[in-house]
C-alpha cells in the first residue's frame, strides 16, 4: 500500500480512514433485547398460531423487523451517509422481483 | 433558493475528488458491496428453496413439516422439543454479535484491553454455534437425512400420530410413519445450512485473526481499530443471513 506517494495533509483514497468516535453502548443493549424478543415471539406463535398464509407473513415480517435492527444498529448503517445506505440497500430490493418470480415459477415447476 | 444553490454546490464537491464521497475507508467500502453480492448469493439458495417447496404442492408425499424433524434438544433425548434447539442457536448467534458489536465500540475509544476480551467472547460464540449445528447435522443423518435421500416423507399415519404430541411429549417413530421424500428437502437443508456454517467457520476464523492482532498491539501502533469494524460487518452479516434461514427453514 505504500506505493502512493501523496504529500502530507493531501487525501490519499487508499490509507484514508475517517475520524470514528463511540456512541456508546445503551443502544446496542436495547436492540439485542429487542431481537431475543421479537425471537422468543416468533417462538410463541410457532405452537399457538395454526399454520396459515397470514402465520408465514408475520414470520416474514419480523424477519424484515430484525434485518432492520442488526443492519441499522449493529452494522451501524443509521450512522453512515445517505448515499451509502442507499447504494447498498437499493440493490436488496431486485431480491423481491427473485422471490416474487421465482415462487410463481415454482407452480409451473410442479410435475403434480 | 440559497438552499438549493448550496446543496448543488455540496453535491459537486463531493464527488470532485480530494475528499471520500461516503466518507468511508476502501476497505469497508468494498467488505459492503462484498456483502451485497453475498446477500444476493444466499438469497439465491433462499429463493431457490421456495421455489422447489412451491413445486411439490399436490405432490402424493408432501414436503415436510420442520416441526416433525427437527424436535431434538441435546440431553433431552426421545422427547418432542421442535424449535427449541434452533432457538438456542439463534440466541447464541445474536449475544455474538452484541459482543462484537462491544468490540467495535471499544475499538473506537482505543481500548486495545477490551477490544481483545470482546472479541474472545465472539470467538467463543461462533464455536458454539457451529458445536450445536454440527450436533444438529448428526441428528438429521442419524435420522436417514442424506445429501441424496431423504426418509422423511411423512405418511398419513405419521400425520395421526404427530397430531396427538404435543410440546415436551416423548416421541418416537413408529414403523410406517415415514417413507422415502422429497429429495431436495435434505439436499438443500445441508446446502443452505452448510453454506452459512462455513461463512460462521470463515468468521470464526477472521475473528481469531483480528482478535490475536488486537492482542499483540497491531491496530494501537495503526492508530485505529477499522479491522475489527470490518471483520464485525462480515458477523452480523452472518447473523442476519441466519434470521432468514431460521425464517424460511424452521418457522415457515
């Protein structure tokens, strides 16, 4: 990495690490709380819900429910730019054109 | 219209060059876009799964019910404990990652002791974890679950009986409850599950690396501790792929 001669206090793209301070640790204690709950709440309704479309969106849902928390909190992306987030999370949403598709092809997959 | 005059002008420095547009180092930048083609790459395997499962509705032995296969706990033999174990998993993956989430915030006040304790703990968590999928992959063989094969096709009679246990009953197969299945039931149990046991094994092993570094003094001569924020997104990223398999393979 040191082959990039830059002069000092000029911005070198490869070395550059920006200046991070800590936020501490109340947040991420309530969002792991939070995870085990939603977990042991998915739990819950395994055994008292009867299976059903509905059962298996809410189980979707609070999949997407912690995705959001592990992605904003622990990964920190609620802290990074706006750009940045988009970018990365952008993208996620052709996985819903995938599934979408995919789970209606799989009808017509049936040898049934 | 000021606002907007100086926004503009904001825009275009921001990508003039001489400053990081996402004010982010390359090396999180690109462990970013490397999870968004593994995000791509696991939802594949996901989707893949719903697809084939869709395939065999109206099929004369149904796709399986979880509940009815995975139900084992360790030390807990012959009783019916369905999703009890995969929860225990899935606790344990999420405290490894709020220590490593500990061991970032450490690192960003340069707290080389805490950082190397944080990051023991995650290692620990991460064995753990692959103990009890290892533990929870000798069930499923020991119970005729192959790569090939998969003797898991549940008839009516296996159907009447699991009806009448209920949580924490003994269980047992009797003859006849099960015949021969769909095969990419187990084929892809072991290929999604085996595919996120070896990105924990991966982890693990980054972990150790980051971790034996911490100790040694590596990122308090650097100056920073970004290592141990890139290796933590790898994590959680591991953590959140396991939401989704939890989701889709023992929930759903």
């Amino acid at each position: 990495m040191g082959n990039f001669a830059h002069t000092p206090g000029e911005y070198d793209p490869i070395n550059y690490v920006p200046h991070t301070e800590s936020h501490g640790t109340k947040e991420l204690w309530r969002t792991f709380w939070l995870l085990l709950g939603i977990t042991i709440l998915d739990f819950i309704l395994y055994f008292t819900m009867p299976p059903s479309l509905f059962r298996n969106v809410v189980f979707v849902f609070f999949g997407l429910v912690k995705a959001y928390y592990i992605v904003g909190a622990f990964m920190h992306m609620k802290n990074e730019k706006i750009n940045l987030a988009m970018c990365i999370l952008v993208p996620t949403l052709f996985i819903i054109g995938l599934v979408m598709g995919l789970l209606y092809e799989g009808h017509a997959l049936s040898t049934y | 219209m000021a606002n907007q005059t100086s926004a503009t002008f904001e825009n275009q420095a921001m990508w003039a060059g001489g400053r990081s547009p996402f004010n982010l180092s390359y090396g999180k930048l690109m462990m970013w876009i490397f999870l968004l083609s593994d995000a791509f790459t696991f939802s594949s395997l996901l989707v893949g799964y719903g697809a084939i499962r869709f395939s065999y509705s109206g099929a004369s032995i149904a796709w399986p019910d979880p509940a009815a296969i995975f139900n084992h706990f360790p030390f807990m033999h012959g009783y019916f404990l369905p999703l009890l174990f995969v929860s225990v998993m899935t606790f344990i993956l999420i405290f490894s990652s709020v220590t490593m989430v500990l061991a970032v915030e450490a690192g960003h006040r340069n707290s080389k002791k805490e950082v190397s304790k944080y990051m023991f703990y995650t290692i620990i968590g991460g064995f753990a974890f692959l103990g009890c999928q290892a533990w929870e992959w000798t069930q499923f063989i020991h119970d005729q679950g192959r790569l090939d094969s998969n003797f898991f096709g549940i008839t009516q009679q296996g159907y009447e009986h699991l009806k009448d246990v209920k949580f924490g009953d003994h269980f047992h197969w009797n003859e006849g409850d099960r015949t021969w299945g769909p095969v990419p039931f187990a084929s892809l149990f072991f290929i999604v599950t085996g595919f996120h046991g070896f990105h924990v094994f991966s982890g693990v092993v980054l972990n150790i690396l980051v971790w034996i570094n911490s100790m040694r003094g590596v990122y308090e001569r650097r100056g920073h501790y970004e290592m141990v924020e890139k290796v933590g997104l790898y994590w959680h990223f591991v953590d959140l792929v396991w939401v989704f398999v939890f989701t889709f393979y023992y929930l759903i």
